[in-house]
C-alpha cells in the first residue's frame, strides 16, 4: 500500500477523525509517575515529548526528542482487553433457591488503540489464545514502530518486533526524528486506509520511507539478545531446582503478572448482600504469586516464592508453548521495569538455561 | 433467628467499632440480617452470652485482659478480631522492645496504681480466632463482606496477599518503582491500596502479607535512598508487633 507522511498536525487530524467516528481513544498518556496507555478526551492529553527512563525496578519520566517517546509503561492493552474485575453472573433468592442469569458486559463502544508498540500487539494476540477474547472487532489498532529501545527491551529475542508484522494493526506509523517531526505511516488494512484518507497527509518521498524503516531495523540490530526461546522452552521444561537465590530476592508481590501483557489467571468468588437475598460472582485477576492461587484443600500447593517464581517463569517460557502454541512472553520487559527489586527475567531464564545444561 | 452478635473491646481506640457505625450505607440491611446483642461503644443495652459471632477490637495488655478473652472465646461461636491491636497488638506493641515500667514512670504521677503486662499482644495469642481483619482501621468493605458471609454462611473473600495486587487492579503507577518509599510488597491488601493512590507509599496499616520479603524490600528502598534503619523505624508503626516485622526491624 502507499504510504504517506503526517506531520505532528496530520498526527492530530488522525486523532480527530478517530473521535469523529465514535472511538474511545486509548493512547500513550502522563498518568502520575510514568507515561502509559490510558483513555484520553483530547490530543493533548497524549504523553507529547516525554519520554521514560526505565530500568530494572526503576523508572522515571523524561523528556524525550520524540513526540512518543515513552517504552515500558505499566500498562499494555490487557486492561482493555480482560478487565480486572468484572461480573459474569448475578442471582436473586426466591421461593425455590437462586436463581440467576450469566452477565454480559455491555461494550462502551470502539475503541482506538493508538501509539501501540509491537510488543503491545503480540501480548494482545497472545492473551488472546488464552482467554479467547480477541480486542472487539469493531476496536481499531494504530501502532507505532519502535525507533528506539529501553534497556529493558529484548523483542527482538521473543520474535515480536520491533517491526509490526503483516495484519498486525490497522495503520502502522514510524516517527522519523529530525528537525521537525515526522511520521510515515502505512494502512495496513481498508479500515486503516480509510482512517487514513480522512487524515491531512502528504505522499511520503523515498527517502523517508526508506529512513523510517532504517530507524526500524537499527533498533531490531543493536537490541541485545536475552535468550534463545526454544533453548528456554525445553531447559524449562523440567521440573529444576535452583530457584532459591532468586527467591531471597523475589517478594511474591505479583507486579509482574499484573503488567505482563499476557499473564491471565483469575479467581472467581461469590459475593452476596447483607441480607443473602442477591448473589453476584465476579472474575478478578489473580497471580500465582498470591497464595490463593494453589490452594486446595489444607492449604497452598505451592507455598514457597521460590515454587511461585518456578511456576510463573516456567508457564511463561515453557509449558505456554504446549497450551497455547506460542511463548507466553513477548519481551516487553515490563516484568523487570515495575519489579520493585528489578527482578530481570532475563538473567533468571538464562540462568535457568545454564543450570540444565549444567546437568547434563 | 437472626445471628446473635456483639462487640467487644481491648486495649485499642475505638476506632474499628466506629468503622462498623461508619458503615452507614449498608448498617440498616446488616441490623436487619443480625441482631446486634452486645455492643458498649454504640448502646447502653447489653445481653449475656452465647452469641453466634464476637468481633473483638484491641490487644491484650493486662492480667484482667487475659481472663476476660478466654470468657468471650468460650461465649462466641464465630470470632472475629479486628483490626491492628487485635490481629498484631497495635501500636501499643512499641512496648514490646522497651520497658513498659520506664513508660509507665514517665507518664504517670503514681504508676504504681497500673497493672499492666510487659506486652501487649495479639487476641490470636491466647484463644483461637475463627476469622482476623486487618488494618488501622480495619476495612469498612471487609467487615461488611464477613458480616455478609457469615450470614450467608459462605467463605469471606479475605486475601492475605500484597497491597500491590490492588493497586495494580486500580491502575494506580508504582510508587516504589517511581522513586517513594513504600511498604506496599511485604503488606497485606485489604484497604483499597488508598495511600498509593495519592502518591504516598504505604504505611503498612494492614501488617505484612504472606510470604513477606522484608530483607528484599530494604534493596529497593536503599535505592530510593532510604537507607535500612529508615526502613526499620517505618515498620514500628501499627503492625510493630507482627512476628515478620519485628524479626525485620532486628535485622535490619
């Protein structure tokens, strides 16, 4: 498809259109702390020149020469996609016991995802095949190629980036810094070039294209590899000890389920009012960090936090690729950024790695 | 018949029982779904035991304390402590690693009239508790939720993991990753995770979680410049008698 080149305005005029077709806009925002995906009202309530200084268990908001700039916010699109809590079936007490009904959420319309990172995407497909619960059909996608990485990236070892693959959103958009800036972007989809055509563009020369995908692959080069996935896949595989060392560090305190894109365990109760006459059950997110999740009866079957970190590593870069047929990490790192004590799962994966081949 | 409940109360100050009058909203449906028998903070009436539930705010502190807990245990069929004096032994607990008698002589002109034990301790130290709510003060939510599940004779939804859990679920940004000291990773959720949400780090009013890794958290707190004995004075607050966090403050 062609592509066509937006300046920061074409950027707004993309926005507005976006309203003007009843989307709900959710895009990179200063939320208190940090720059991440939140729901916005106006163009400039968007994160514009701020970028992040993220590290393991660190982060703090920066100025940034691009106009989004920021990587490594908390949050992914996995907010959106399955709420923290919601209801799925409601009762009421009559003359024969309960009886009730399973509660389906009403849509509060489209939504827009804009700003979305490659790594973002691939944490929606892969939530996706676990919960499955695509994004609605109607939600449209407007990501932005990566230009530059955090110290916390490593896409490019999971296979998820920094590149947006073929079908993956439905208008990619790549901002090449200069002196005043600029953004190339291609409709990857009719529903994105239609987006498009409402947008002030002008054609893009060659030479922007070819700078914008240059910009691209010197961020897939210089990203440090982490580790090999099918290397960790089989090390993983195999119930190992050696998890000790990480958890004198580990708190069990579940940040990193919590903003991983993927990790999608919940618990489901019961909930009734102070008279026992209405009964509602509610879904909410869980961790295999907390000790609810492995309790049966007499008590948790993983009580350890070096069995937790086991559990959660393992599942991710392991035992995920039997239930779902992919790796349940797509190199975000977002587990390491919001990890209190900067937990890298790199290091534990590549530690892990050795340890099996230790043994052997 | 409505269950019978009362209230009762240690050494501690009121506040816990003033959470059950704040739950205004809810507090007509919860009188008619129980009869509240025995409650001295909120009416002069009171009715001998049994009774079908005890909430018991406050610590343990003097000889007299001790007796009458083990009457209230053998009179309630369901008990419930509430709060930070009841589940840890409050802040009253800082005593715990002083001297109460050197206390005693600077606050009183005749200490000699008190009779008070060295300690002050949590109601799970001496007779067995069925159900505990955390925090100072305990959760409004969590008092009705308990109220609400023993009624219905259900399980109350009570998690004894992280403050993070919550905030993560309210989309609140990491304090602690951001640049506050917090309590948050080595304390119980239950509150709302309200202190963060206002950009402060938690205070650790609900005592630690499980699996609590206070050694760990004195890493992250280093790095936002808090060295450990500043970790280990922010740990004697409510909860300064939990078992985890006094094991911390020594070796800290």
């Amino acid at each position: 498809m062609e592509r066509r080149s937006l300046s920061p305005d074409g950027i707004r005029s993309l926005f507005v259109a976006l309203q003007q077709d009843g989307f709900r806009i959710v895009g990179p925002a200063p939320v208190t702390g940090s720059v991440t995906f939140a729901e916005v009202g106006d163009f400039d309530e968007l994160a514009i020149g701020l970028g992040l200084e993220v590290g393991p268990g660190r982060a703090r908001v920066v100025e940034s020469p691009a106009m989004f700039g920021a990587i490594g916010g908390p949050e992914s699109l996995k907010r959106w996609q399955h709420a923290p809590q919601r209801v799925i079936w409601a009762g009421e007490r009559g003359t024969n016991g309960f009886t009730g009904s399973a509660v389906v959420e009403e849509s509060s319309g489209p939504v827009a995802f804009f700003g979305v990172r490659a790594c973002d995407l691939a944490g929606a497909r892969v939530l996706a095949k676990a919960i499955r619960r695509n994004l609605d059909e109607r939600d449209l996608t407007i990501a932005l190629r990566c230009t530059s990485f955090a110290p916390t990236c490593f896409c490019t070892s999971m296979g998820t980036g920094p590149d947006v693959p073929e079908g993956g959103a439905d208008l990619v958009l790549t901002e090449v810094a200069g002196k005043t800036r600029m953004f190339v972007a291609t409709a990857a989809s009719p529903r994105g070039e239609a987006l498009l055509a409402k947008a002030e563009t002008k054609p893009a020369s060659a030479a922007d294209v070819d700078k914008a995908d240059a910009l691209v692959r010197e961020v897939a080069a210089a990203m440090p590899r982490a580790f090999d996935p099918a290397e960790a896949r089989s090390a993983l595989a195999a119930p190992a000890s050696g998890w000790d060392e990480v958890a004198s560090r580990c708190m069990a305190c579940g940040n990193c389920t919590a903003v991983c894109p993927t990790c999608f365990c919940v618990t489901v109760l019961d909930r009734t009012d102070p008279t026992a006459t209405t009964a509602e059950r509610i879904m909410r997110w869980d961790s295999c960090f907390t000790p609810g999740f492995s309790e049966m009866h007499g008590g948790p079957v993983r009580s350890s936090t070096a069995a937790r970190y086991r559990q959660w590593v393992s599942h991710k870069v392991s035992w995920w690729w039997e239930q779902f047929g992919t790796s349940g990490c797509v190199g975000c790192g977002r587990c390491i950024v919001w990890c209190p004590v900067g937990i890298d799962i790199r290091e534990e994966v590549s530690a892990a790695i050795e340890r099996s081949t230790a043994h052997v | 018949m409505s269950p019978r409940v009362a209230v009762f109360k240690f050494a501690s100050c009121d506040g816990c029982q003033l959470s059950v009058l704040d739950a205004e909203d809810e507090l007509l449906a919860i009188v008619g779904a129980v009869d509240i028998v025995e409650f001295p903070e909120a009416r002069t009436r009171r009715e001998p035991g049994p009774y079908d539930v005890g909430f018991v705010e406050g610590s343990i502190t003097t000889p007299e304390d001790l007796e009458r807990i083990k009457q209230i245990r053998q009179d309630c069929k369901v008990l419930v402590t509430i709060g930070a004096c009841a589940t840890s032994g409050g802040i009253q607990a800082l005593r715990n690693m002083a001297d109460v008698g050197g206390y005693a002589s600077i606050v009183y002109a005749h200490p000699e009239y008190l009779d008070v034990l060295a300690t002050s301790t949590p109601i799970a130290d001496h007779v067995p508790v069925d159900i505990q709510l955390y925090g100072c003060p305990v959760s409004k939510e969590q008092l009705i939720e308990t109220i609400t599940a023993v009624v219905a004779g259900r399980r109350p939804d009570l998690p004894s993991h992280s403050v993070c859990v919550e905030c993560k679920a309210r989309g609140t940004v990491c304090v602690l990753v951001t640049g506050t000291p917090c309590l948050g990773p080595v304390v119980r959720a239950g509150c709302g995770a309200i202190c963060p949400s206002y950009q402060r780090g938690c205070y650790g009013c609900f005592g630690p979680s499980s699996n609590a890794n206070v050694a760990s958290l004195a890493t992250a707190w280093e790095a936002v410049g808090m060295p450990r004995p500043a970790l280990a004075r922010a740990l004697q607050g409510f909860t300064v008698g939990a078992p985890e966090f006094q094991e911390a403050i020594r070796a800290l």
